[in-house]
C-alpha cells in the first residue's frame, strides 16, 4: 500500500511554511474513548514527570477543578505539581468570549493564572479570527531521559468540566452548562487518541509554531494590560526540541490542522492552512464500501460535497453517521441556527446516497440522550482520523483544529480483506458500545453491509420499544434514528444570518472562497 494515496503529500498540503514532516511512520497510536480513559491516563503520565521534562498543551477551554480521576487532582493542580518537581510547562489557551455565551473566559484565566504561581506559563492566545477560537486541544509530555516514554495526546477532549465520563453515560459530576433536555449530568460521548513515536515530535513542532509566533496574544488594550500585571504576556523561549522519539508501532501518522487566512499572517501558515479539508477530499474519493463517521455538527453544504460525491461515484457505498440528538445551544433563534446546516446537508446526503446513508443519535441506558462530541472518521477500514475538527465550514476554514490520521501497515486477517488492523479495530470498538456488543461478539461486522444492517436493525427495536411506551424488557443498544431537523420558515429566515456569520462562517481568503476550493 502507497501512504501517499491515503495521505496529503507536502504539496497536498498547501503550508510550505510549516515544520511538519507530510508523515512519520514507526508510530503506535491508541484510541482513547471517553473523557475518564483520557483523564485518568493523563493523570499517571504527569505525576511521572520530573526535572526537566517537559509538559506542552493547548485547550479551547480549561478548568483547573475539573477532578482527573474520581479522588482528584484536578487539572490545574495536577500541572502545578509538575511544574513544582521541576518540569517545564507551558500552555496555550484560548481567552475565549464572554462567559454568558457558554464559552469560558473565566475559568480559562484562572487556569492560567494558576499555572503561573507554581513556575509554569500559560499565554491566553486570541491571535485568531474574530468570531474564531483555538479549538486545538492535545498535551505533549516529553522526558529528558527516556524518550521511550514520550508520549502526545490529541482528539476531541477539552481538559473542563462534563468531559470526564465513561461507556455508561452517567455524565461528569462536574457539569458545564448544556441545554436542559441533556439533564443534570449530561451524559458526554468523545475520543482522544495517545501517540507514541517520532509522530510525538510533530505534536511538539504544532505547539512551538504557534507559542512562537511574533504577533501579541492579544490586541485588546484592556487584555494587554491585565496580562501583563499578572506577567502572562512573557513569552520565554522554549528549550530546543530534542530528537523524535524512538519507533515503536507500524502506524503511520499525517498529522491534519487548520489555520485560518488572517491579515496579519500566521508565520507558519501566511495563507492558512486547511490540510483537514484537503485530507477529507482526497480520502473520500477513494472510499468504495464504507465510511463511519461520529461529529458534533456535520453542517454546511460545502463541507458536505465530497461526502455526497463518494456516495453518487460508488453505488456500493454506505454511511454510518453518529450525531447529538439535541444541539448544544437551546436559544429560541441559537437553536435553529445550528440547524440549518446540518438539515441541508442531510438533505443532500440522503439525495445522493438512496437508502445507503444512516443518521443516528445516541441514549444511555436510563434514556438520557448523549451528546456526541467526538469527532472521529474511518474510511474503508484503512484510513481512520481522531481529531479536534467538526464536519463542518467553520472546523475546516475559520478555527484553529489538531487532528490526527492513520493508516497502519499491517493488513487486518478477517474478512473482507485489504482493511487494516487500527482502522477496522477503532470502528469495531466504537460499534461495541452503540450497540451493546461483547469484545467477541463483532466480528460480523467486518462485512460493511453487515455493520450498516446491525446499526439499522438495533436502532429500529430501540424506537419501536420507545414508541410501545418502553414496555417490557428494553432491548440493547443505544441508538436511535436521528429525526431531520424542521425548521418554520420564518424561524429559518430569521436564523439564517446567525448560521452564516457566527455558527459556521468561512475562513478561507476571498480568492479561494471564489473558487470552491480549500
């Protein structure tokens, strides 16, 4: 198999101004479901760090409280500890909006701020577009002896309050506001992936690039002034990158970002960079038998065309599609807002695939809708991306995203063959849970027809035994039929400049926009 027929070479690219190498082989990636797997990992892999050893990490929202494990530490003390022993620790945060629009620029300052009394440095970074956020979110952890051990996290999993949960869905005990049909701990389904090998200094580069760049964290006189009395604006130098970790796996990963076009240029994008959109489009034209996908948003018809061309290219292509049943704004225009994408997108996706799309939503067992913030994609079994980008214009234009592909070298032994071991491993998992499946009890679902049919047919009885009232002994599975979004025409027209211009406005420069193109 040639990785460059699954992966974006340099030129694909399109960022000749950045660091990153097109791919690094000799990898071993991890899927980590759920945010207690994540935390509880992460946990263990901080206290291990000592003297100067390092800890690098980008969040779009950070809570210091947010608890790692069951008895704690929560985030920020776990850090500060680090930094304490001795280990170097920065940070990049985005300042983010007003705390009344749901976002977190309080508890992101106070991560901050905590940081700097133990000896580490966390900048509050708004060097995006307006209306834009740094929605990256990974941990790099170096050591200064044993490489062996590095290790980087990255996927969907901000380090804050609701994303501690678990396969249960019993939700975070530590809540962040949601609308109130997702209950008093909302049940929270997401994935993070921990990279080990050269690919983990690729990670590192992502955090150098941007902590390095010239331009102010913030051109707000008011921001400026605070920062600099709470000393958040120095910016010391970080230490040379040592070399990339030793080899470890046989995965191959392409790391996928992007950067948004901005006036001021990014140093290290001058044109932006939409490597996730440009991987997207290429992956699936090749897709022939199956694409599973798990998103937040999955809007706009844009970033939806290369999903519907597959579908028209391939008559033998089918779609899974795991999305929140409820968005996560319940505002009387907010609402409608987040679906207006996604309803036209669907609407084309329906079109184009006649039968062989499949929409649904997730419940725990008690009932409780889920909301799915992972964002996860697997292609044919071969190729499979974990990241921090939603399907949707603004993740692929206009914020800044982190995500990771990977295409493994070895060729998985169940039939049908051809698929290989992380992809078809990662989707199975994933199917394990939706559908209430022991760890032997998926081999069947190899087959693509077979995986789509098990899908249709357990969320069919789940609606059927919601519809008899939930008499009897409910039946396995969490999922359910996603109902397409309806939307009064005059609710639409109201909300449709609030979709274009907040909810997923476009990024790309003017010229490209022209185009179609990213």
């Amino acid at each position: 198999m040639r990785l460059d027929d699954w992966f974006l070479t340099a030129e694909e690219r399109g960022n000749d101004a950045t660091r990153l190498v097109p791919w690094t082989c000799g990898n071993l990636v991890r899927p980590l479901i759920h945010g207690a797997a994540y935390f509880r990992e992460l946990r263990e892999r901080i206290d291990d760090l000592g003297k100067d050893d390092l800890l690098l990490f980008a969040d779009w929202r950070g809570d210091p409280d947010e608890r790692l494990t069951d008895d704690g530490p929560g985030v920020g003390e776990a850090m500060a500890r680090a930094a304490g022993q001795g280990a170097l620790v920065r940070g990049l945060i985005w300042r983010s909006h007003l705390d009344f629009l749901r976002f977190s620029s309080a508890e992101n300052r106070h991560l901050g701020t905590g940081l700097e009394a133990a000896g580490g440095q966390a900048l509050l970074d708004t060097r995006v577009r307006r209306g834009g956020s740094h929605h990256q979110k990974f941990v790099v952890l170096r050591h200064d002896s044993g490489p062996e051990r590095d290790v980087a996290f990255l996927g969907g999993i901000d380090l804050c309050h609701s994303r501690r949960d678990d396969a249960a869905h019993a939700g975070d005990p530590q809540v962040a506001p949601m609308p109130k049909v997702y209950g008093e701990r909302p049940p929270w389904h997401d994935a993070q992936v921990a990279i080990s090998g050269p690919a983990v200094a690729e990670v590192e580069k992502v955090f150098c690039e941007r902590w390095e760049d010239p331009a102010p964290e913030t051109r707000h006189p008011i921001h400026w002034l605070r920062d600099r009395l709470g000393h958040m604006t120095d910016v010391p130098p970080l230490p040379e990158p040592g070399p990339p970790p030793p080899e470890v796996g046989t995965h191959a990963v392409q790391l996928l970002r992007t950067y948004p076009h901005l006036r001021w240029a990014y140093p290290f994008a001058p044109q932006g960079e939409r490597s996730v959109a440009r991987a997207y489009r290429k992956v699936l034209s090749r897709a022939r038998s199956l694409v599973y996908l798990e998103d937040q948003y999955l809007w706009s018809t844009d970033v939806i065309e290369p999903f519907a061309e597959a579908l028209q290219r391939e008559p033998e292509l089918r779609m899974i599609i795991v999305v929140p049943r409820y968005p996560d704004q319940d505002g009387w225009l907010a609402g409608p807002a987040s679906l207006i994408g996604r309803a036209e997108a669907l609407s084309r996706l329906m079109r184009a695939g006649d039968g062989r799309v499949a929409l649904y939503d997730l419940e725990n067992h008690a009932g409780m809708p889920v909301y799915v913030h992972a964002k996860v994609c697997v292609v044919d079994d071969v190729w499979a991306d974990v990241g921090s980008d939603n399907v949707n214009l603004r993740s692929w234009t206009f914020d800044s995203e982190l995500s990771c592909a990977v295409v493994d070298e070895r060729e998985d032994p169940r039939p049908p063959y051809g698929a290989r071991v992380y992809a078809r491993d990662l989707r199975l998992e994933l199917a394990a849970e939706h559908l209430d499946r022991g760890p032997g009890e998926l081999d069947d679902l190899c087959d693509p027809v077979a995986a789509f049919e098990a899908f249709t047919e357990s969320a069919a009885r789940l609606e059927a035994w919601h519809r008899n009232g939930c008499r009897g002994t409910r039946p396995p599975g969490r999922l359910r039929p996603h109902p397409a979004p309806r939307l009064g025409r005059f609710r639409r027209a109201l909300a449709m400049p609030l979709y274009r211009m907040v909810v997923d406005p476009d990024g790309r420069p003017s010229w490209l926009r022209r185009s179609g193109g990213f």
